[in-house]
C-alpha cells in the first residue's frame, strides 16, 4: 500500500521569507501523480500545485514551486515570499497513475504559520 | 469556490441516529468521491462513484454506504452512529474516473455526540 509521510507537524516563516515543506512516500508504481493541498481555517481543501512522476521538470505555479526527486521517492513545496494569507494546513498527497483505484492518499499535514 | 457543493455544512446529532450527506459534483464532472478527514485518522479515502456505478472503496464501515444518482449528485450515508463517526466529510469530483485532478467542495462537519 502507498503511504505518505510529513515529517513536519508545524512550520513558521516571517512573511516575504522562503519556507519549504517536505513529503516523503512510499510506492512500488512507477507512474503516479502527486499534489500539494492547502486547507485554511475555512477548512476548504484547495490544489495548490501537481506534479507528474513522468515529467522530470519540477512543476511551478507562481510562487509555488515542488522539488520531486523521484529515486529518493521525495517531494517538498517551496514557497517563496510567504504572504500571510499563505497560513494553512499543507497535505501532501499521492494519487496512482489511470488503472485501477484512483483515490488520493494523504500525509499528516504541515501545519505553516506566517509571521508578520 | 471549487464548483462541488455540499449539504448540509453542519450536523450535530446523538448515538445511534443515522443521517445522509449530500454532494452536488462540478458540472461535467462524472467522478465522486468521498474522504473523511479526523483528528485521529486524518483523511482517508471512504468510496468513489463513477457515472451511477462504485469504482473504488476505501476504509468505509459497513455502516455506511453511498450512491451516485442519475444527476450525478451523490449522498453519503451514515448510520448507527458512534462518537468516534464525529469528523470533516469531503466530496471531491474530477471529469473522468482516470483523471487526475480531483476538486473538494466546501464538507461537512458531523457531530456525534
């Protein structure tokens, strides 16, 4: 079974700083997909950013940027310029490529606090 | 607002009571599924719908149960109600039963007490 693992319970970073948050998983596929959710306070589960175990690009949207390395099997968020509105609960997630179940397995969460 | 609604968005009932959740997908969107989000359990996966039909189940109780109608809303059925079933229910939705991307709506919070 897939599993993902946040190592980080809590972050914190001084707003218009940098902060990167890591996910490590664990699989035996070979194609998969993998995603950053954002949860606010308002509880809604947000995309944040995606990435594809077959492209070796590093996705980027905006001032949100992954570093994949997929023989280390690792996959943090870099988020630069921290914006208060950036404070939330951060999941990784990990989802197989088309055949056969297609949920999403997520890790424990990072929580990021934004300092002012 | 991801375009996937959810009713009700609160609920507060006893042991023993059963209730049903409610899920309206994103226009075009065939695909449902439903996670459970605890303090204890985090998010788990419960069970996909694809276009009327159950694609995929995940740690869900026998207690409960789901079903995607015609219209493509689906409901989440919840019975024999114990504490321990007090969580954040999610629907998500994506375009096809393949397709990776998958939008949560808003949840809803139950409350056992």
């Amino acid at each position: 079974a897939q599993t993902v693992t946040q190592s980080q319970p809590e972050m914190s970073v001084q707003e218009a700083e940098t902060v990167t948050l890591s996910c490590t998983y664990d699989t035996s596929e070979s194609d998969y997909y993998l995603f950053w959710y954002k949860q606010p306070p308002s509880r809604q589960m947000i995309l944040v950013i995606r990435q594809e175990a077959y492209k070796q690009q590093n996705a980027t949207e905006n001032r949100f940027s992954v570093n994949f390395q997929k023989a280390a099997k690792s996959f943090s968020l870099k988020i630069s310029d921290s914006q208060l509105g950036d404070a939330a609960m951060y999941f990784c997630a990990y989802r197989r490529a088309p055949v056969g179940a297609q949920k999403l397995v997520f890790g424990q969460g990072t929580r990021l606090t934004i300092n002012p | 607002d991801s375009g996937v609604t959810q009713t009700p968005k609160h609920l507060i009932t006893a042991t023993g009571q059963r209730v049903t959740l409610r899920c309206s997908p994103r226009s075009g969107d065939l695909s449902v599924y439903w996670y459970q989000q605890s303090l204890d359990q985090g998010l788990q996966f419960l069970i996909q719908y694809y276009n009327g039909e159950e694609r995929a189940k995940g740690n869900i109780l026998e207690r409960f149960s789901a079903q995607q109608f015609p219209d493509l809303h689906s409901e989440l059925n919840l019975s024999s109600l114990e504490l321990g079933d007090s969580a954040l229910y999610f629907c998500a939705s994506s375009v096809g039963d393949k397709t990776y991307e998958q939008y949560f709506g808003p949840g809803t919070r139950l409350t056992v007490t």
